[in-house]
C-alpha cells in the first residue's frame, strides 16, 4: 500500500530486515516508534512476532492493518471483506464533521475555507468512518476488522487529500488527483496469522525483554507528526476536536516528542536505551538529524558495542516547489547496538577474563 508518510522507510526496508536476524522462540521484534508499520511488516514476514507501538493511534492502526491474515478478517456478517468495502463506497455522504471541518464548507462554520478535501470527498469520509463505527457498535464487525477497515479508509483519503505530502497543511489550489472520487480499496491480506501485540503511549513505556530485538526510528527533526497527521488521527478516533488556525489542526501539543528538539534529542535517545531491556537495539538515523553521528556514536558507546551501516541516500521531504529546487538528498543510516548488561540484574557485573566471562555481584 503507498502511503505519503515522513521518513518511511519503504525503500529501505529489504536493507534493514538484512540486519534483523532469526528469532528466538518467545522473542518479539519490537517496532516501538512503527510509523505505517512496514518495517513490522517485513520483520513478521522473517517469522518475527511483533510487538508496535507508537504514540498516534492512526500509525498503530496502519501498522497493525498490514499485518492482518485473512482468518482474522472474514467479515462473514457482513459477506465477505470485498462486500464490506463495496457497500462502504456505495454509501450516500453525510455533511458531517470532516465535510464542515476540513472542506470548503468550513467557510460556513468559521472564518477559514480548508480545502483538504472537496465537499463530496469529505461527506463520503464522514459516512465511511460512521458506517464503520455503526457496524462495530452493532457487532457486525470485530475489533481486528474494523482497524483493517479504518486503515483502508485512510489509504482512499490520502490518495485523493489536497496536500503537499502531509496534513500539515492543505493546498491553495485544487490539484487534479483530490478533484477524483475518494474509494477504499480491498489489500490483499496476508495468508498466515502473525502474533502480534499493540499499544499506543509513550515509547518509554514498550514493552521488551533481553531476547527481543528492538527497531527505534525516532523523529530525526523538528517536525511533529501529531501535527501533521492530525486529520487521520481524527478520523482513528471518530472525535470532533475544537481545531485552531487556517490548518484546522486538532489539540496535539501534549503529544509533541522531544526527539524534535535538537537541544533534548540525544539526552532523550540517550534516556530511551537506558530503560531498554533489550540485549539489541536497531536505530535508523539520517544525516538531517538533529544528532551529529560522531556525537551520537560518543554518548551511545557508552552503552554497548556501538556500529553504523549506510542505507545510501533518498531523497529529502520537499513539501513545496521552493524545497524541491533546494533540497538535496539525505544518507540514511542503521546503528546497531548490542548491549550485553542489558540482560543482566543491575545488582551485577559482568567482567571478561580471556574468554570466559565472569558474572560478579557488585560490592
């Protein structure tokens, strides 16, 4: 599925899963900042269990769709998942909230015509989301069913929104793909059932074990995604925010990471893997970063056998014309670091003696 997402790392991924290993059985791959989840995705396919979190429910939800076996979304109420997403695109709009809120509609609720989405496309949003919350409330639907359902509803209103890349903020003039027909698509699911957990909070909170290999990709700038997917949050969570400015943006401030902070972003990572369990961490890294890599290879040795791998280079986030001419591309890089006190009780210490290594407790 494409979706324009901030540092995804579709075209890097088959590089990274070179580096992910086989899993130990109990161990879980733990995409603790999953994004639209395709980095989880391919770790599942290695026969990873997988473990997703991040802190907008609308990226957990894109990650956990990817990752849905057909056994676990049969729609059989509903006559099948082709049905489900036939009568969801058949469906007469309702001028709801995202038709007020984020078409030209708005003009006639506040002083500001959004035209994210045309009136059409955004009564069909409003009726879509109600459809699928009226068959969940009805049991006609399971919980697995409507994130699928959710996610591909994301996929139709990302294809046809009138922005730039993200939802930061929309365009002043309609371009000719949001002036076509929004529709949901049926994915093709996959054929074996992944075990899978999910939460949506702080990434301090994840859970994870000395055997499980932890994938960090956090915020490398000072862009907030709250902020600039705040539209498909909305829609996740089928709310009606008071919104602010000419963007509409939804209340996001107490979800603003200090990974986009230059001044905290390493003390922040720094923090992050100390609270780790994890004998192993992958970290994806770029050369945009508020982080220099000599900087960031200095503090985080400290904390195991510190290596880097270059992903090559892709190219820089260009939200307008002005920054395609000026943006050059970015490197991409994967730190890898293996921790070996990560497993061990903080009461000891381990000490090598020619190849033996010797658990002591600390005095």
């Amino acid at each position: 599925m494409t979706f324009r997402y901030i540092g995804s790392k579709s075209r890097l991924v088959d590089q990274i899963a070179s580096f992910m290993g086989t899993p130990e059985d109990g161990s879980f791959f733990v995409d603790a900042f999953c994004g639209t989840g395709v980095v989880a995705e391919s770790a599942a396919s290695l026969g990873w269990d997988v473990r997703i979190n991040d802190h907008l429910h609308s990226a957990v939800i894109s990650a956990q769709a990817r990752l849905i076996s057909h056994d676990q979304a049969s729609f059989s109420n509903i006559g099948g998942y082709t049905k489900a997403i036939e009568e969801l695109n058949s469906i007469a709009p309702i001028e709801g909230y995202i038709w007020r809120t984020y078409s030209p509609a708005s003009a006639s609720f506040c002083e500001n015509e959004r035209r994210y989405f045309t009136q059409r496309n955004a009564a069909r949003i409003d009726a879509i989301r109600a459809k699928i919350s009226e068959w969940r409330g009805a049991g006609q639907i399971s919980e697995t069913e409507q994130v699928l359902l959710i996610a591909d509803l994301f996929g139709a209103l990302n294809r046809i929104a009138n922005i730039a890349g993200t939802f930061g903020c929309f365009l002043s003039k309609w371009t000719k793909q949001s002036q076509g027909e929004l529709a949901l698509r049926p994915r093709e699911l996959k054929s074996t059932q992944t075990r899978v957990e999910v939460s949506v909070g702080d990434v301090f909170q994840v859970k994870n074990h000395a055997q499980d290999l932890v994938y960090l990709d956090p915020p490398y700038t000072k862009r907030q995604y709250a902020s600039y997917y705040h539209i498909l949050e909305t829609v996740a969570l089928h709310d009606q925010p008071e919104v602010q400015g000419v963007a509409g943006l939804r209340p996001w401030q107490d979800l603003a990471s200090d990974f986009c902070y230059k001044s905290r972003a390493l003390k922040t990572l720094s923090s992050l893997l100390n609270t780790l369990q994890a004998e192993r961490v992958l970290l994806s890294y770029s050369s945009e970063g508020h982080i220099g890599m000599q900087e960031m290879k200095t503090e985080l040795s400290k904390l195991g056998r510190f290596s880097v791998h270059s992903m090559g280079s892709v190219g820089r986030y260009r939200p307008n014309k002005n920054a395609s001419k000026s943006a050059s591309d970015v490197n991409e890089f994967l730190i890898e670091l293996q921790r070996p006190l990560a497993s061990i009780d903080r009461n000891t210490i381990r000490i090598n003696e020619g190849h033996e290594d010797l658990i002591v407790e600390k005095s």
